[in-house]
C-alpha cells in the first residue's frame, strides 16, 4: 500500500476544526435547551415531591393512586396531624411501596394510609414497569433496596439518565414550542396540586356546575377495561401477582418494625364498576383471593378495609368515572380514615 | 466479437427490444432502456436458456448492483465455462 | 438506549476524532470495532441477558459460515444453510414478539423482555453473508471483519445494510490510512449536523403533530391532511436523518457507506419510491425473495403470474418485517399491489404508445407531475393500517364520514 500524501498544515486545520464543530454542537444544543426550555416532561412525581419538601415535618402519608387523590387533609388535622397525600396516577404496587419509603426516609413518618386498588395486582406488574423511576429522589439506595429494585447496574443507568437530564439534546423541538409559545405571550401550565398534595378537578367541577359534564360516557367501566384484550391482559396469568405479594409482605412486616400506624382499604368504584368485575368468574375469583390476602395482614397496629366497610361514605353521584370520585365523598372517605387511624393507633399499643 | 458476446448480444436484443442494440462490455442498467427489475429477470431467464446455465441469487443480486455492467454477465457465463470444460 | 443521549454523542466524537488521527493508523478497523461494541453495550443498556443473545446469535452464525466455507459440496451447504436460518427465524420471531407465528405459549415461555435493538437489521446481514457462503460467493471470513461487519455502529441501529464485498473494500481503505481532504470532512460532518437537525428538531415536530388524538378532537379537512402527512413525513425526516449522521460521520473518515434516500418524495410510482425510499432494504427484499420468486415462476413458464405473485409475496414479507401487526403486513401488501399494478400500467402504455411514445410519455412534466401528486396520495393513505390498529382505523372513518 502507497504511503498516503502528506497533508498540509492548512488542509489539517481545516479537517479538525470541522470535526471539533462537530463534536461540540450537540453539547452547545443541549445547554441551549437547558438554558431556555421548561422541563419537557415534568412527570407529577416530580411535582409531588417538591411539595413534599416545602410542606415541612409530616406525620401521616396516604400513599396509593389517583383513586386517592382528592382525599385532604381536613379530617387528618383534626387530631392535629400533618398529613400529605402521595397518590399519584397509575401507581404499580412498587410505586405505592417506593412512595412510602421515599416518605419514611425524608419525614417522622408515625401514620401509614394504603390506598390499594384490585385491578393493580392481577397481573405481573400492571404498567410493567414504573412509570416514575426517573423521580429524583425516588432513587436513594436506601430507598431502592426496600422494593427490591436491582442496584448495581441499574443504579449506572439511573447516573446516566441524570446525564441526560443536564445535556438534554432531544429538547430541540420543545425548546422551538416554547420558544414560539413565550414570543406569543403564553402562560406556562398551572399546577392542580394543593399545598396537602390532594387535587382539585377544577375544570371537571366547572363542567359539573355548568351542567356540560357528561357522567353517562366518563362512568363507563370499559374506559378502565379499555383494551379489547382486557381480559387476558388482566388474567395473563391468572393469579395475583407474586411479586407484588412479596412486596406487600415486605412492607407490611417493616411498618410493624418501625412501630407505624397503618390502614390499608381498598378504593371503591361505582357500582356498575363493581358488578363488572363480579360478572366475570374469574376476576370475582381474583378479588376475593386479593381480598383475603390483606385481610391476613390485619393484626397489630395494621388495619385492612374492604371497600363493603366504607360503603356508608360513597355516593355513587360524587363518582366522576367509574372509580374517580370528589366533593362530598372524599370528604367523608378522608373522615372515616381518620378516625379508622385515630382508633387503632389508640388501641394497638 | 467472442461467441458468447455475439450470442449475448441476440439474448440482449430479444429481451430488451432493440434489434439495433450493439453489444459492449460497459453496458449497464443507465445505458439499456428497460434493464430495470423487470427487464433485469427477463434478461437472467433469457441467458440461462441461451447458455443452459443457472445463476445463483447471489450472481444475480451482484449483476443488479451499481458499477456493474453487461462485462460481468460475460466473465460469469466464461467462467461457467471453463468449469464446466474442467469437469469434462 | 436513545441516540438523544450524551453518552452516545461523546461515544460518536470519540470515533470521529480517534479514526480521523493519522497516528491510529493500520488499527483503524481494531479501534472501529472496539468503538462499536462500547456502542452495544451502552444501546443495551449493559443487560447482560441481551447482550448474551446477541453474542449467540453472532456466534452461531459464524460458526455456521466457516462450516459452510469449508465444505465443498454445494448440497451440504445447503444444508447447513437451513439448519442455520430455520431456528433462527424462529428465535426471531419469538424475541420480537411474532405472537400470530409462535403461539401464545410459546411466548409466554420463552418471552423475556430482551433488548432486540438492530436486530432486525443484523439478520439482514447474517442472511447476506450465510447466502453468499452457499453460493460460493465468499472465500475467507477473517474474524475481526466479520465482527465488525455485524456490529459497525454506524450501521447496527438501523442500516443502510451494506454488502460484504463492499464493506471488505472499504474497511481495506480504512485500515490502509487513505487520506480525506478537508473538503471531504468539511462536507460530510456539514451533511452529518444536518441529519441532526432533521432527526431531532423537524423529526420530533412532525412526530409531535402526528397522531390521533387531534384529528378526533377537532375533525375538519385541515387536521385530516395532518393525520394523513404528518407521521409518514416523520417517518422519512427521521430516518433519513439518521442516515445522513451516519453515512456523513463514517465518509468523514474514509468509510463509505451505500445511500438509503434519493429523493423518495419526487417518486412517480410505487416503483420509482422503493428506489428511492430504503434503497437497501428493498434491494435486499428484491436480491433474495422477489428475484429468486419471480425466477422461480419464469422458469416454470408461468410469466403472467410471476410478477404480480413475486411482488405481492415480498412486499408482504417486507410489511411483516417492520413489526408484529397485521398492520403492517397490509401495508406491504397495498405497496406490492402498487408496483404489480406500475409495472402492468408500464406494459400498457408500452403496447399502446410503442418505445418511442413510452419514453415521450416518460419525459413529459405534465405527466410526471400528475403522477407525483397521485402517487403521494397514495403514499399516505398506505401508511394508515401501517401507524393505526383496526379500532383507530374505524374511528377516523366514522369521524371522516361526518365531515
């Protein structure tokens, strides 16, 4: 093979300026991005724990999914307590767990209250995966090693996300919108959370009083079983899922060692809801075997409710889907959890 | 011109419609209007039968491929050739 | 792993700036090699599982190809070609969930969430070079070459699938230190930032406007043409782009890679698009399913039916290919149906007009323009069953009816 030609020195230059243009243009980007755009996706564990940190010391968490989130503190500080409500949308049973611990870690934690949903352990893991890894300080390993999430080499693609997160190239076309939204004078989003973590509907509570909302389509249960393939999805395997079980167990065996407080009830749904489930052999089956199970958890300072047991709280009319409910019925769901809470702590020890 | 460019040159004519088309090495798709696709099979199938050969898929991608022209066929039917005379 | 991560933008500079030094040398394919599988271990996120597979997969292959180089019957080749392929596909099919092929069961059973990034792609290779072998095509498979072949970064995500006998001559101009100018580098790093910005700025606002939701919450013949355009052009700003990053970023340092774009959005015709829309991937389908069918037909005499058969059976196979819907699969088939029926139009027109009056026909602008105009209408409905499953399809249709 020839000796290839000698290059110049100008020749040289060129060459490597242009691959140093190269390789710094996606860093110059990604800082742009960072400099001018809102965060692209600001997920509401994010959102919830900001709030938990200006909220000071608490004392009592609800910690479960969105069928929790309208429940306020009102009936909580009654007994003087400082609550804070931690459910977030479409939790999996290692969210919930991992929502606790993240509590327990930060804050003097004495009061537990689960929100458990049925439909969220009939399968493997029901989202397959978290949707709130990426929440900053959901990933303490302190925190990690109690749902068992793997560390090692989860915990090198965890550090590399946060690399991401400071050089967010991807945000190009976010940072064009935003930039586009800004020079036309749009506001940025508002945030629905209360300063107690709970949320208001506004704009389905305006709807309601405007008489535009319409309760007959939003009530239906197949939003909730809204793939055609519901059923296999929800009976893949036909049983509880094992590993959620574990989890549970885990969890319930360290709140009795740290000597918390915890009632654990499961979330009602409107009554078609209901009969939809018991309609189908299987998923009755499922219930009742789920049901069970947290029933052999009740002893001690640890308390299940079945959704039969808060029944007198519910008004199907409060309900705004199928297992979405506010006004009146949060607030009296939030007071019979109380006082659930206040008579157990009082009697248990 | 060698007997196998002078009876490629009739398979060439006959497929690609062109009584007056004259045979050279450098021809290739860009050059011979038709030898598309379609025109490119007519043309394998045409040859084989003129040469009682069979060409592989991987001999008939390649004649396909860019830079390659109608010298290719030429080399790859000598070659079948010589083969076949080796085996005797 | 996504290509928008940092880790992979300082692993691309890396290989821009270690190829391009002169004091690399004769180790240029080593250091590509290397560079490469620092690529897969990031794309895999370090899942040892996944890599694992992978490394069988390649394993397998190689062993089954040097077999295959040293046997000399043609038939024993054969044999071990099948040997290899069969299972193969079916590991393929299985890891890139062909439930519809392997049955629930077995996908229950042997359904771990493996990472099969760029495996389609690598099969592609595999089947290139294990034909090859049994065609007598390739004499010698020295081992650093093949390695680098099937994971060269620069082709693994998502090709353009390059040939063995083309990628040999250019990983010799590689490890031989052939120079590039300055204008060269200039021009392809001009060409690579470009992809970039096709990829993640114009991409991501056509991906960002594609979709269904808009059209249903506010149907009018404005959102409509969104629905329609939207995703495909996506589609082909964000490949295309890829491409160009990849192919400006392996020429800038001496490493030619096969073109996959030429201006697919001029295409006149189903015909005129594949050969210009993932030109690889459809020369590929063409050189081992459409041409050995159509063969297959011609030889037997049946000539009518060669074509519209071939074309149909390897466009559908191509639509199978992009994924496990049957979406996709109709897809492949209206586009095999479009070039059965350019082709018959081509032979029409050829009969009626004579050569003379088909090349005039070509020629004309009127005519090239009308067909453009109708084959992009064509062009977007074919990707409707493509982006959207059989409920979607019947809502848009409901909600185009009250329009």
């Amino acid at each position: 093979m020839s000796r290839p030609e000698p290059r110049n020195g100008q020749d040289r230059f060129r060459r490597w300026a242009a691959v140093g243009v190269f390789a710094l243009f996606p860093w110059c980007v990604g800082a742009l991005n960072r400099a001018l755009s809102p965060p692209e996706e600001t997920t509401e564990g994010a959102e919830k724990v900001n709030l938990l940190a200006w909220r000071g010391p608490v004392d009592t968490v609800l910690a479960g999914d969105s069928r929790v989130m309208t429940i306020r503190e009102t009936a909580f500080a009654s007994y003087g307590w400082r609550f804070f409500n931690m459910g977030l949308s479409g939790m999996s049973p290692e969210d919930v767990v991992l929502q606790f611990a993240y509590a327990r870690s930060r804050h003097p934690v004495r009061r537990l209250i689960l929100g458990l949903s049925f439909e969220n352990m009939t399968e493997r893991f029901p989202y397959e995966f978290s949707r709130y890894r990426k929440a900053a300080r959901f990933r303490h390993p302190a925190v990690l090693g109690v749902a068992g999430w793997p560390q090692g080499r989860n915990a090198l693609k965890l550090r590399l996300e946060d690399l991401y997160d400071w050089f967010p190239v991807g945000r190009a076309a976010s940072t064009v919108l935003y930039l586009q939204a800004k020079s036309a004078g749009q506001a940025p989003p508002a945030t629905s959370w209360l300063p107690d973590g709970s949320i208001r509907y506004e704009q389905i509570e305006e709807q309601i009083r405007e008489g535009q909302y319409d309760f007959a389509k939003y009530r239906k249960p197949e939003i909730f079983f809204n793939r055609p393939d519901f059923e296999a999805r929800y009976l893949e395997t036909g049983s509880l899922s094992p590993d959620a079980r574990k989890l549970f167990l885990r969890l319930v065996d360290q709140i009795r060692n740290d000597g918390t407080t915890a009632v654990m009830f499961e979330t009602a749904t409107t009554a078609d809801f209901d009969r939809r489930i018991e309609g189908n052999p299987a998923l009755a089956r499922l219930r009742r075997e789920w049901r069970a199970f947290f029933r052999a958890q009740s002893r001690g300072c640890v308390r299940f409710l079945e959704a039969g047991e808060m029944r007198a709280a519910y008004a199907d009319a409060d309900f705004i889907d199928a297992v979405h409910y506010i006004g009146k019925t949060s607030e009296r769901v939030g007071a019979a959890l109380a006082r659930e809470l206040h008579e157990l702590e009082a009697t248990c020890r | 011109m060698t007997d196998i460019r002078a009876r490629l040159q009739q398979v060439f004519r006959e497929v690609f419609d062109d009584p007056e088309l004259e045979f050279r090495d450098d021809l290739d798709a860009n050059s011979v209007e038709g030898w598309d696709s379609l025109g490119h099979i007519h043309l394998i199938v045409a040859t084989e039968r003129a040469f009682g050969i069979r060409l592989t898929t991987s001999e008939i991608a390649r004649l396909k491929q860019n830079g390659e022209t109608a010298g290719t066929l030429v080399r790859l039917i000598e070659r079948r050739a010589s083969a076949g005379a080796a085996k005797g | 792993m996504s290509l928008l991560h940092p880790a992979m933008f300082l692993l691309l500079s890396a290989a821009l700036i270690l190829l391009s030094l002169e004091r690399v040398g004769r180790w240029r394919g080593q250091v590509l090699l290397s560079l490469s599988l620092a690529f897969l271990a990031l794309e895999y996120e370090f899942d040892m599982a996944s890599l694992g597979a992978l490394a069988a997969m390649v394993g397998v292959h190689y062993l089954t190809v040097r077999c295959m180089l040293r046997t000399a019957s043609p038939s024993a080749r054969g044999w071990l070609f099948w040997l290899w392929f069969a299972p193969c596909l079916g590991v393929f099919a299985v890891l890139k969930h062909y439930q519809w092929l392997t049955g629930d069961r077995v996908a229950r059973i042997v359904s771990p969430e493996l990472v099969t990034v760029g495996l389609s792609f690598l099969l592609f290779r595999q089947i290139h070079i294990a034909v090859s072998a049994m065609h007598g095509s390739v004499s010698a498979l020295p081992f650093v070459e093949y390695l680098t072949y099937n994971l060269a970064f620069w082709t693994f995500l998502a090709g353009p699938i390059q040939r063995f006998d083309d990628f040999r001559e250019q990983f010799g101009r590689l490890a031989g230190s052939a120079s590039v100018t300055s204008r060269t580098v200039i021009g392809s790093l001009n060409r690579a930032l470009l992809g970039m910005l096709k990829m993640f700025v114009l991409g991501r606002l056509l991906q960002r406007a594609s979709g269904l939701e808009p059209f249903l919450a506010d149907p009018g013949y404005g959102s409509l043409a969104r629905l329609l355009a939207a995703y495909p052009l996506y589609l082909y700003v964000n490949f295309s782009g890829y491409c160009d990053v990849m192919i400006g970023l392996a020429r800038a340092v001496g490493f030619k890679l096969p073109e996959n774009f030429s201006s697919p959005l001029l295409a006149r015709n189903p015909v005129d698009y594949w050969n210009r829309f993932h030109i690889t991937l459809s020369e590929f389908f063409r050189d081992y399913v459409y041409y050995p069918l159509q063969l297959a037909f011609e030889r037997r005499g049946f000539r009518a039916a060669a074509l519209p058969a071939a074309a149909l059976s390897s466009f559908a196979l191509m639509g199978a290919w992009h994924g496990n819907r049957a979406g996709f699969v109709v897809f492949g088939l209206v586009h095999g149906m479009g070039v059965a029926a350019a082709f018959g139009w081509r032979s029409i027109l050829r009969a009626r007009l004579g050569k003379d009056g088909l090349r005039r026909y070509m020629d004309s602008l009127g005519i090239r323009i009308a067909a453009t105009a109708c084959f992009q209408l064509f062009w977007v409905l074919s990707f409707l069953p493509y982006q959207f499953d059989g409920e979607q399809l019947g809502r848009i249709f409901a909600t185009v009816r009250t329009l």
